[in-house]
C-alpha cells in the first residue's frame, strides 16, 4: 500500500512522493524507514512524519536506540580507569571518559560518583561499538550538561512522549513555565529530569507532563490545568 506523510503505517507499506532517490538531493530516512532498490519501505507500525528533509515513523518505543548528536539523561553505574558507565536505557550502557568535562585534566578530574544523573550528548552511536557520550558542546563549553542536582526527580515515559513534548507546536513546557517555576532536563531516551523549590510543585510539574501523551496539542493546556488544579490546591503534607 502507498502511504504519504501524516498516514498511519504499518510493516511492509511503501512510501509515496519521496524526490531525491535518483537525484543530488540528499533524504535522510530515519527509524521505521528502509531502502530497497529504488522503493522506500514501512518496517515499523506507527505515523510517518517529515521534518526538512528527514523522513521517520512516529511510534511508541520502549527501547532506546542511540543516535550521535541526541541530548540524554543516565544514571552512572560503574567506573572503570579513565571511563565512567552509564545506564541510558540502550542494549548496551555509554561510556563517558573523565575528559568529556569541561576544565578537566589528568589533574583535575571531575568529582562523579556512582549513582548520579548526569545530562550529556552522545558523541559516537553505532550497531558496532557501545555509545559514548561527553558532557560538553563543540565549543567545549558545558551549558547545562554535567551533573543534574541529587534534589531532582527523575522519572521515565515513552519515547514518543519526549518527542511530542519538544515539538515546536507543543504549548506545554512554556505553559508550565508561567504556572510552575521549574527545572528541567528533558532526554531523547525517554528519561525526564525535574526540579522545582517543592517536592508539590515536583509531582505537578511531572504529572502534567507524563498526562499530556494521549491529548492533542490543542486540549494539553486546559488538561494542563486540570491536573496543577488537583494537586496543586490539594493542601496535602509532606
């Protein structure tokens, strides 16, 4: 069956309207997408979306597959030498060398200890060798990678979640933003970092978020409103 963009897609459609196969265009097929012959082919049951000229399956995905250039929060599990482990919700854990931080030396290592969330950018993702992340940008500057505070609430939801929420046309995260004074970190691996001057405030803000999956952009706000309306009048004791 022949499917445009905006279609629902299931296993083994064929992708209609796709220019620049056979010229100097450059089309990028991104995941739920293969290339057989000259056919573009459907491997993965969900919405074919286009971003540029990036073609991609919007699905709900529990496992995270890595991808270079993609901001993620892990959780530090081991070091090992030079190198620290991190879990990312991959097959396989990242690594992270000591000199992926800003100002770091031989001399002057960063303080990271087993246990912390840490904000990073995968650096190298490949089916062959096991992720690397760094803690800086190309400029060599940190931002806001590095260490999350211990105070945050971490939690986890569907990687289809990350990617509606950080859309362009999604109001929520600056809706909140005028409701509820926050933190955030928000990675490409389904793991959200949250962190506001109350654990209230917290559970709202979270809850806000992980309740917008099955709301179109249209209805997050007032379903926004409901949900900070419950818990944040709700006088309960922590």
């Amino acid at each position: 069956m022949l499917v445009r963009v905006d279609d629902v897609v299931v296993p083994g459609d064929i992708v209609a309207g796709i220019a620049g196969l056979d010229d100097k265009s450059r089309i990028v097929l991104g995941p739920g997408l293969r290339r057989c012959a000259e056919q573009v082919y459907v491997c993965a049951s969900g919405v074919l979306k286009k971003n540029n000229r990036t073609y991609y399956v919007d699905l709900h995905q529990k496992r995270y597959i890595p991808a270079r250039g993609e901001a993620v929060v892990g959780i530090v599990t081991s070091k090992a030498g030079d190198f620290f482990k991190v879990d990312i919700g991959s097959s396989e854990q990242a690594s992270l060398h000591y000199l992926g931080f800003e100002g770091a030396t031989k001399k002057n290592r960063p303080n990271i200890n087993v246990g912390d969330t840490l904000y990073a950018i995968l650096l190298g993702a490949s089916k062959d060798m096991e992720p690397e992340l760094v803690c800086i940008d190309s400029t060599g500057k940190k931002g806001k990678m590095g260490v999350l505070d211990p105070n945050g609430f971490l939690f986890n939801c569907s990687l289809n979640l990350i990617r509606k929420i950080l859309h362009p046309k999604c109001p929520l995260l600056n809706y909140l933003g005028k409701e509820v004074p926050y933190e955030i970190a928000i990675g490409m691996n389904g793991k959200v970092w949250v962190n506001t001057k109350n654990v209230k405030n917290t559970i709202a803000v979270a809850s806000a978020i992980l309740a917008a999956e099955y709301h179109p952009y249209d209805e997050i706000i007032q379903n926004t409103d409901d949900v900070l309306n419950k818990l944040l009048l709700y006088n309960f004791i922590i």
